[in-house]
C-alpha cells in the first residue's frame, strides 16, 4: 500500500477540517524512522510503499496521535498491538486502552 492510499484511507469519512493523517505527518514518520529502518531508507522522489506491518502500525498510531496521545506514546502501544500481539496497553494506575480491530 503507498502512501496516498495510506492517508486517503485513514481521513475517508471526513467532511473537513483536522485529518487524521497527512502525507506530510506520515512522510515524516517514514524519514525519522518510526516505522521502521527499512522504511526509512527509501529516497526522496519515489512513491513510498508500505508493507502489511508498517500498514497495521500506522492505522493504529495516527488515530491515536489524532486523539491527543503523545507520538512515541501512539507507537509503543501500536508495536505491542501489532508485534506482540496485545489487546489492551496499561495507561496508569486507573487506565487500561482496550483495543478492538474494527475490520
């Protein structure tokens, strides 16, 4: 899946005003490593391609960042989501994020 379809993907549904992702956010994430070393090393002027796994990390961690969490909060929870196979993800003494794929 590319980029495009990434972003068009995650802000479908939305009449306007704040997406929940942009390519420019997402170009960002790719560069600085956040989804992976590989990922980061596609150059400049190519269409970036996502595999299955940096697909299931960036359709959890944008809406989360979206919501207000912390950026490197959105990826821990989504790479114990996606990599270790959690269903729920320890936010304090009181709080526990429950998660439940919607597709």
């Amino acid at each position: 899946m590319n980029a495009a379809e990434i972003v068009a993907e995650l802000n479908a549904g939305r009449d306007s005003g704040d997406p929940v992702l942009t390519y420019r956010k997402l170009d960002h994430w790719s560069t600085s490593g956040l989804l992976g070393e590989e990922v980061s090393r596609i150059g400049s002027g190519r269409i970036r391609e996502f595999g299955d796994t940096e697909v299931s990390l960036i359709r959890i961690i944008a809406p989360l960042v979206h919501a207000g969490f912390e950026l490197q909060v959105a990826a821990r929870i989504a790479e114990r989501i996606v990599l270790q196979g959690a269903d729920s993800f320890p936010l304090g003494d009181d709080f526990v994020l429950l998660y439940r794929p919607t597709s």
